[in-house]
C-alpha cells in the first residue's frame, strides 16, 4: 500500500490522473494521504470525516475500477519491464554502498607492493643493481594526476598503480598512505613531492582542491619556457639534486626523500672495520667499512631462490622494519629474490621469517647511498604513456593541459650504527652461544656481497623504499 500511495503522489504530481490541484506541499499532500489511508482502514474514526474533496478525488483513484490504478499495478508487478531494469540499479546502488564501507589496507598493501616491485625491477636493469627508490612516493604523485586525467590516460595510471574504480575506495587508499610515514626524533622523512607548472599553466580548480584536500601532490609555478635555466637551479634546490631537469613539456613532477633513522638496538660502533666486498662470482670488488651486531632476531631461509633475508626493527618499538636479503652462496640469488610475485607480498615473506634459537652475528656495510633519476622512461615501460605528450590526457589538471617532462626522483639513505638500546656486551666477540647456534646451522648474516633491502612500516607492512647494493665503489 505504501508503494502505491507513493506512486499515486507523483501521477498527481504530474497532472497525469484528474484535474487536482498538484501544487500542494508534498509533505501536506502526504500527511493528506496518510490521513485517508487511516480512513480507509478505519472508517468509523469522527474525526477523518467528511472527506475532503482532494482526498474523494484521491479514494476513487485507488478504488478497483480506477483507470489510473489499473495502469500503476503492472508496473509494481514482479515481472514488470520497469521493475527488471530498476531492480538492477538498486542492486548495484547497494553494493556500491556496501564496497565503501570495507576496510581496503589490504588491497592497498597489495597495490603499492606490485607497483613497487615493478618499478624496482625496471630500475635494476638501468643502474646495474646499485639504487634506492622510493615507489611509494611516485606512486603518490601518479595517484594524484590519475585524478585528473581523462579516459584512457585514467585507465592506464589506475592499472599501474593498482587503483579501484570508485572514488569512495580510492579516498581510502588516500588516507591510508598518508598515515604511513609518522616524523619523530627516532625515524624521519624528508620529502619533497610536487609538480611545477610553467607560469602560463592555470591550475583547474576542481584538481586544485583534490591535491590540497588530500595532500598527495603540491604544485607551484615556475619560469620553465622564459627563463629555463632560472627554473632548472630552482628544482635542483627543491629536491637537493644537481641532475639535469627534464624542461621540454610544460612542467615537472619532482620527488625527493632523505631517509634517517636509527635502529631498535645499536650496531658497535667502536668496532667497524674495513672488510672485503664480493660480487655474485665471488670475486672481491672492493672493500667497505662494515658494522656488527650480535642479536636475536628474526631470519628465513627461502630454498627456492637459494637466500636468506633478515629482519631489523627500527625506531621505538620496532615501528619501521628494515629486510635484507641476499644469496647463501654466490648464486645471483639476491636479483631472483626482486621477482618474488603476486601472492608472494611482503605479509608473505614476513610469516617465514622465525626467531632464531639465540644470538647471530649480523654484519652490514655502514653506508650513505643515493640514486637520481628520471622515471618516465621506467614508468612508460610499465604502460605509463600519455600523460606526458597527450594534452587530452590531463585536460582535467590545467589549462592548457599539464604535459610533464619527466618525473625525477632524488633519494638519499644512511645506514649508521646509532641506535636506541646500546648494543650487548658481548657484542664484538663470537662466543660459546654463537658456536652452538652455528653448529644447528649457519644462521649468522653477513652482508659481504650483493644485498638488497626493503623499509616497511611494521604494523601495515607496507614499502617505503626499496634499494639494491652491489658496488662498494659508487655513492
């Protein structure tokens, strides 16, 4: 009845059924109704009578023989055509509304970590095994412009970067990215993330409040076509880099992070010494300035790929967690290691990871390592095109259409042995324990030859940056 009372309001409504005033309050026209609803269920109440003329006119319009309800009632019919091609879109309404409301950590975990490991092996091949990077920062400015972007450009940017279609669920991989870097005195990142727009560029204001809601991006203007080298020295200052910036379009997307941080438990620093470097041939390469550690910790072995990977904690109570990986023998295990897939997330490497029976000796060489580079030439390796030549693609950003150079990206990290706990006593000597430990097996982790390493949020296991070590001889 209900249902029908309300398709009998709106023919009202629209003049379809006899002449009555339609330009009644709809909450008074519906109070109206409700009223002779009430009559017609209860006609011995005083005081709903005398009808009102309005609703005598609505009773014969829900008596039987009322044209006007012989059209209404087959349409309410299960196998009505209307009702086949409403009931669809509410079902698709609800679960749109049910979708928004699912907690989406995991699927962004998943996103990052495949965009991440993409990236990381696409850059392995152009700097030889020796970088650090941060996907988790490009994969933010990228988000940003797939904001933008139009139809086919959109489509690639949410492919690569593994995002959903419908805005409620992308807002959530918003927030939860940037809850994932929290500053303090024990861990900090340095970044500086941005897009510059040459100064004729007007910036949409729909995007414009996106970027400034969401924080993902900031953007200033700069003199890129008057005064090119002016806006060269500008974005060299910006991210700390002395690389030649990428000027032919009409803006840069720029990105820089300066990792430091200290460890859970301290390295000795009184006892770095210099020792010998190895390649995956086990030739010596060089020599580096490696610290020590004894610590229980948590290690795995992965037969598979013939390597072992150890876990440190990083700043109070483990907050960040650094991964290391590298071969057990001189294999070539730690660039198979980079092609773990899919299923294979970081979550995954970490359930193999166990407590070791007691302390092991973890050797590290301290470094200061930094890469620059220019990622569009990476990024359109893994479908990233558009965004850089086709003016339709960002229409949505600016006018005329944001056409980036490039995307360059300065990262600096320093592995030191500073710390929070100070480093146990018997820190700088193998002792009785150590023997027996290596007796059930050679669990000690010595990072004498190629190596990479990972820095995760602990809680989400989420990546932060990613690098590869290989030539003691580069920066």
């Amino acid at each position: 009845m209900k249902l029908l009372l309300a398709v009998v309001v709106l023919a009202l409504t629209l003049n379809e059924g006899p002449n009555i005033d339609a330009t009644l309050p709809p909450l008074l026209l519906a109070s109206l109704l409700s009223q002779q609803r009430q009559a017609l269920l209860h006609p011995g109440i005083p005081f709903l009578h005398p009808i009102p003329p309005l609703l005598q006119q609505v009773h014969s319009l829900l008596h039987p023989a009322s044209p006007l309800l012989q059209q209404v009632q087959p349409l309410l019919h299960p196998v009505s055509p209307l009702l086949q091609q409403v009931q669809p879109l509410l079902y698709q309404e609800q679960t749109h509304l049910l979708n928004c409301q699912t907690d989406q950590s995991v699927q962004f975990r998943k996103a990052l970590y495949e965009f991440s490991l993409n990236l990381y092996n696409a850059l392995s091949d152009h700097e030889n095994d020796h970088f650090v990077t941060s996907p988790f920062s490009i994969w933010m400015s990228l988000a940003a412009l797939a904001e933008g972007a139009e139809s086919e450009a959109q489509v690639q940017l949410f492919k690569v970067l593994g995002l959903p279609q419908q805005n409620c669920l992308r807002q959530k991989f918003y927030t939860i990215a940037m809850s994932l870097e929290i500053p303090g005195t024990d861990v900090s990142f340095i970044r500086n993330r941005g897009i510059i727009f040459d100064e004729g560029v007007h910036v949409k204001k729909q995007w414009r409040n996106f970027v400034k809601t969401s924080k993902l991006l900031e953007y200033v203007s700069a003199p890129i076509k008057d005064k090119p080298r002016l806006a060269e020295i500008m974005l060299q200052k910006a991210i700390g880099s002395k690389m030649l910036m990428p000027l032919q379009g009409n803006s840069v997307l720029i990105d820089s992070l300066t990792y430091r941080g200290v460890w859970t438990n301290s390295f000795d620093a009184e006892h770095v010494a210099m020792e010998p470097f190895y390649n995956d041939s086990g030739e010596q390469i060089g020599i580096v300035p490696m610290m020590r550690i004894r610590l229980r910790t948590r290690i795995a072995e992965i037969p598979l790929f013939k390597a072992k990977i150890v876990e440190l904690p990083v700043g109070n109570d483990g907050r960040y967690t650094m991964l290391i990986g590298m071969g057990m023998e001189h294999n070539g295990a730690m660039r198979k290691l980079a092609n773990l897939q899919h299923g294979a997330i970081i979550s995954e490497v970490i359930k193999l990871l166990h407590l070791s029976p007691g302390p092991i000796e973890i050797a590290i060489p301290k470094i200061t390592m930094s890469t620059d580079y220019n990622a569009r030439v990476v990024l359109e390796q893994l479908g990233i095109r558009d965004i850089w030549t086709d003016p339709a693609a960002t229409k949505h950003v600016s006018r005329p259409a944001a056409l980036p150079g490039g995307l360059v990206q300065h990262v600096i990290i320093s592995l030191t042995p500073e710390g929070i706990t100070p480093p146990p006593p018997d820190n700088a000597v193998v002792g009785l324990l150590g023997n027996i430990v290596n007796e059930v097996g050679d669990d000690n982790f010595i990072a004498n030859k190629p190596f990479m390493y990972v820095l995760i949020e602990s809680r989400t296991h989420n990546v932060l940056f990613a690098g590869s070590y290989s030539d003691p001889n580069r920066a």
